[in-house]
C-alpha cells in the first residue's frame, strides 16, 4: 500500500483512542506505547542485521588473508587444480546436447565454437572464450582445450565428451601437451612447470627456474622443448628435473619440427646472416649440435611443421619452384633432391599427423587440406576442401592425438 508512515501512524493513533471511548486524555497513551513498542522492535532487528553483517565482513576478510597466505610463491604459476590445493576457479559450463551430422574429416575439427567429431557428433564448447588448441584424449572422454592469449594468460580446460568444461590451468603464460594428453607443461613468469594429467587432475608438478623469456614449444621424446628467446636461436631440451633450467649450449637452431627415431631432432637453422632458413639434424646428446647435412632443404623459417609419428616424413611450409608451398620431406633421403615434394598450400596453425601416412591442416583460406602421402610421392599435392558451416574470416582448428 501507497501510504506514508505518518499517516498509518495518525491512523493508529485514532483507532485506538476511539476504542478507548474516554473524553479526556489518558496517562497510558495505548497508541504510544504500541508506536514505541515498533520502534523498539525495529531497532532489535536493525542491531541483528548489522551484527550479521560484521560478521560476513569478518569471515570474507579471514578467507581473504586466507587465500594470501596461501598464494603460489614469487614467481610461480598461478594453477587451478594444483594437487596442494583446492581449485582457486573452477567454471563447469553444461552446454544442451550434442547434435549429429555427417563427419566432415577423419579428425576432430573446431568450427565455429563448436567440435565436429570424426563420428559425426557436434559438440559446442560454451563459456570457454577463443580456443587456440585442442587435443582429443586416447581414451575418447573428452578433450584438453588451450586457450587463445589473454589478459589473464592463457587457460586448459579439460572438456569431457558432453562439452561441459573444467579450468585445469590458468594464468600460464604458455601451455603445451604431450602427444597422448597425459602431461601438460607451461610457462608463467621465470618458472617452467610441468605435471602428468590423472583423471582430469594435475598430479606430480615439477618446477624449475628459467629465463623470463624462454618459451616452451612441444614435448620431444618425454623431455620438453624449450626455446630460450623468441626472436633469437637456441633451444634446449628440459627432462622435467627441478631447479635450475641448464641452458645447454644450442645458440643457432631456428626452429624443431620432431624426432627421429633414433633420436636426432629434425630441425632447422640458417649458415649465415642473409641466408634462408635449411632443415638439418641436431644432436641431444651434443647439445643440439646440427648434424649431416649441415644444410639441407630450404624451408619457409615460419616454424609450422611436424614429423610423422613413425620418424619416416616431415611436413613443413617452404618454397617449390619459386612458389610459396606445404613441402613433404622423406626423412630417410635427407640428402637428396627428391626428398623434397610439393604437398599443398602453405600451412597455417597446427599440422597434424593422423596416422604415419595422412596429415591434416588448415590453409590460410580456412580450407582443410588432407595430405596422403602416397598421392603426394606420385606427384599429386593435395587441394583444400572448403569446410560448412565456417564462418567467413574464421580458420578452422584441427584437433590432435585421439
């Protein structure tokens, strides 16, 4: 009702002196005592309810100096899901069911927010923000998803096969996984870290100081690639130990696609100043020191590329006859001119080898280019194929492992 507190009290007020049915004024005024008992009353539960709030001011402050007291040490990494401690963020996002479709490729793809199984399934990945990678899980119960650059850093959500997602990691400064998604590395500040993944949990974080500008890149037969600048050569190899990050003595390789299975890296590194980056074969065992060739083909220096999972063929951006090209590299002929085959269009993102024979990646038209290898060696590079439902200006993600 629309009627001011004086009024309601004139009213009050009136009601009861009519009910008192006396001509003169009384010694216990009924209506002041009932207005006085009101107030007294208000007055009790304005005392409680700011006793309640003093007390929430109270137990927040205590969580806050909580949580200070328990912040990851100068320089470490902010990480959600730590074994030491509770996740500090969690966000579980249940996005509405799956649809199906007809599969578009062998693998994974991220299309427009959403992953198109190889299984025909459309999986939308909601609340998560810009993906920039995604690796499917041997098991088939989800992914790890890695996110774009932001102010906050970079996140790992492991999204199970419903789409709904949980933070693993946030706050990296970079984040890189295994070939099987059962470890994770990252990079915050000058600590390099590096933990096995169990059930959608970090386990086993191991820690070690590194330069603020060093850069983990990709795992490498168990050891993580590091490279100790972004605008200079040199990389070296972390085997996960804690402490100091040994350095090594690499100071002139440019980039590093794999291994062989022997266990030489495949890489690349330019003689001279001027001269274009070539491919050649560093040496863990002497600090990547290149091997024969000192210098093989030339690639394109933009560091996209990988080698096959069996050692036998690498898949790099580079130039054929003059003309910028995906090249397909035999690595068992390194030395000859007919190790080199043009594979298709330039590569953007991230190559992925499905099986030692077929690869995948995206051009920068967002067409999906499936390289067979056997087409490519009987000289018939592949041609991209134009993806439904990708929205102009957008490039697809192909996914990884599985």
């Amino acid at each position: 009702m629309d009627v001011s507190s004086d009024e309601l009290e004139g009213a009050l007020r009136e009601m009861l002196s009519r009910r008192a049915a006396v001509t003169r004024a009384v010694a216990a005024d009924p209506a002041g005592a009932a207005i006085r008992r009101a107030d007294r009353i208000q007055r009790r539960r304005t005392l409680a309810g700011m006793s309640v709030a003093v007390l929430v001011v109270v137990a927040v402050s205590a969580g806050s100096l909580h949580l200070r007291d328990n912040r990851p040490p100068a320089g470490g990494t902010v990480v959600i899901g730590d074994p030491d401690q509770r996740p500090l963020v969690e966000r579980v996002t249940a996005p509405p069911g799956p649809d199906t479709a007809a599969p578009i490729a062998e693998v994974d793809l991220l299309i427009d927010g959403s992953i198109a199984t190889a299984q025909g399934r459309r999986v939308p990945l909601l609340g998560i923000g810009e993906v920039e990678r995604v690796h499917r899980l041997t098991d088939g119960r989800g992914w790890l998803a890695v996110g774009a650059p932001t102010l906050a850093g970079r996140f790992l959500w492991a999204v199970a096969a419903d789409g709904t997602a949980q933070v693993l990691l946030a706050g990296a400064d970079e984040i890189v996984l295994d070939a099987d998604g059962r470890q994770v590395a990252w990079k915050q500040g000058t600590v390099l870290a590096g933990a096995g993944i169990v059930n959608g949990e970090l386990a086993s974080t191991v820690r070690a100081e590194a330069p603020a500008e060093a850069v983990p890149l990709r795992f490498v037969n168990g050891a993580v690639l590091v490279r100790l600048a972004p605008d200079r050569p040199g990389h070296v190899l972390w085997t996960l130990q804690p402490g100091q990050l040994d350095l090594g003595g690499d100071r002139a390789s440019t980039d590093i696609f794999g291994a062989l299975p022997d266990g030489r890296l495949v890489g690349g590194t330019t003689p001279g100043v001027g001269l274009p980056t070539c491919l050649t074969l560093l040496d863990p065992a002497r600090d990547l020191a290149p091997s024969q060739p000192d210098c093989g083909p030339e690639t394109a220096g933009d560091g996209r590329g990988a080698v096959s999972p069996d050692g036998r063929w690498l898949l790099v951006n580079g130039r054929s006859a003059g003309v910028d090209s995906a090249l397909l590299v035999d690595l068992a002929m390194f030395d000859l001119p007919t190790a080199v085959r043009p594979a298709g269009p330039p590569m953007t993102g991230t190559v992925v080898w499905r099986n030692p024979d077929t690869a995948y990646y995206a051009d920068a038209a967002g067409g999906l280019v499936r390289v067979a290898v056997d087409r490519v060696v009987a000289g018939r590079p592949a041609a991209p194929t134009a993806l439904p439902g990708l929205p102009a200006g957008e490039l697809p993600v192909v996914v990884s492992g599985g």
